[in-house]
C-alpha cells in the first residue's frame, strides 16, 4: 500500500453532547484526525481518483486511508468549503487545484502552497481571518484561535478544529509565523509594480509666450489634487484617467 496514503485510524475523544443547531456557523475541520492526517487524506483523494478522473465515495476513501468511515465523512465538509474537492452523485472529486497540490508536493513543496493558498482565498475562513488581522495585525495562536471561534460561534470543545484549521492557513502561506516569537501575522501581499507614469503635455500658447518672454524657458511646478475611484479597474485605466484629466488642462475653452 503506498505509503503517503496509509493511516491509522484515529479514535475520537469523548466530547460533550451536540446539541442540534449548536456550534460552528462554518465547516471546520475534523476533530477526529489532525492536520497531518488530513493532509494525507487530501493526498489519497488525488490518488484514489487517479488524478481526477473519478469521483471517490466514502468507504473506498476509508479502504485507502484505513480510517473510519465515519472519519472520512468528517472531513468532506471542510474539504468542499475549502474547494479541495467537490461532491458528485458517487462520492468525492478533487479539484484541479488539489490535483496540482499534490503533483507537484514532491518536488517543490513551497510551490505546492501556494495552489493550496489559492484554493482557500475567498474562503469563509480567509475572509474572516482577514477582519481579524485587521483589528490585531500580530497575534499568538492562544489568541487567535478564541478570537475565531467567538466569530463563527464555535463550542469550546471544537478548539481542535480551530487549531488545524490555523495549521492549514500557516501551512498554506497566508498567515505567516515569526520563527523568533512564534506570533501570527497576515502574510505581506506582493502587489504588482504600478506602471510608471511618463507624461508630457503642451499647452496651447505657450510657445508665443516664450517669444514673448525673450526665449526664457520657464519650468512649472502644478500640484493637482485629484480624486479617483481605485476601487475598482486596472492600473492602466488610472493612468489613462489621470492622462485624459492632464489632456484638459490648458485647453481653450
């Protein structure tokens, strides 16, 4: 049996009773198996799909892994919200992101992140780590992890959950860990360079009016305030705008 798949099943911890309609507003992940488990579990997905080609229902997954059945089905949930895999009407298939996750995992592990980062990007639980970071750019893990739990209104026994799914967005590269203090912080985006603006404009006149002056050449310093919505559009339209805003100045009305 390939050994990136095998697994030992993982017997579950007696936890409180669920109440019906209590806990998580979100997927979160299985308490049932660890980070590392359902890392291997995302693995045997890709492998038992051969590539994708099939859908994987629950008692193959749990043949592969050799977990519980019970222990695959608690992992399928987290797995689709994170758009790790889809359901079909047979079971489970990855998705083209997970695929290239997992080819390319042993051969350039950081590389293989970042598909993983992008497939949680738009996620419940980016966006809301996202506000959190916002409020508090560096936290510990004892701080972060109550701080979601409160947000999507998880039980204190699912604070496993919580502390694998702060494994997954270390794992993954959207939070980063300081190597010295062990804190949490957003990772930096790396923003694309805006193009560099090279604008040369002549007024109607002026010409004349350094004829005029003695063929003096004057420079003229224009501070403009301008206002614009970069909310939204390319930075080439900004600077077609600031371009078409420029265009109009010194224009004979």
């Amino acid at each position: 049996m390939n050994e990136d798949v095998e697994m030992k099943d993982q017997k579950p911890t007696k936890r409180p009773r669920v109440i019906k309609g209590a806990g998580a507003h979100y997927p979160l992940p299985s308490v049932a198996i660890g980070f590392e488990g359902q890392l291997k579990m995302l693995r045997a997905y890709v492998n038992a799909s051969e590539g994708g080609e099939r859908a994987v229902s629950l008692d193959r997954l749990a043949g592969v892994t050799q977990v519980s059945r019970t222990t695959v089905s608690s992992c399928n949930r987290f797995f689709e919200a994170s758009n790790f895999v889809t359901k079909q009407k047979d079971g489970y298939k990855p998705t083209e992101g997970l695929i290239s996750f997992v080819k390319q995992l042993p051969w350039n592990e950081e590389r293989a992140k970042s598909f993983l980062r992008s497939m949680i990007e738009g996620t419940w639980y980016e966006k809301e780590l996202r506000v959190l970071f916002g409020t508090s750019p560096i936290m510990t893990t004892g701080e972060l992890v109550p701080a979601l739990g409160s947000i999507v209104g998880a039980r204190p026994d699912q604070k496993p959950s919580l502390e694998t799914l702060v494994k997954f967005v270390t794992y993954a590269g959207l939070v980063t860990v300081d190597p010295d203090t062990g804190k949490l912080s957003l990772t930096a985006e790396t923003l694309p360079a805006e193009p560099e603006v090279s604008f040369q404009k002549v007024v109607p006149g002026l010409e004349e009016k350094r004829i005029r002056m003695g063929g003096v050449t004057t420079t003229f310093t224009i501070n403009l305030n301008l206002t614009l919505d970069i909310t939204s559009g390319t930075a080439e339209e900004h600077v077609k705008k600031i371009k078409e805003i420029l265009e109009g100045l010194g224009k004979e009305e």
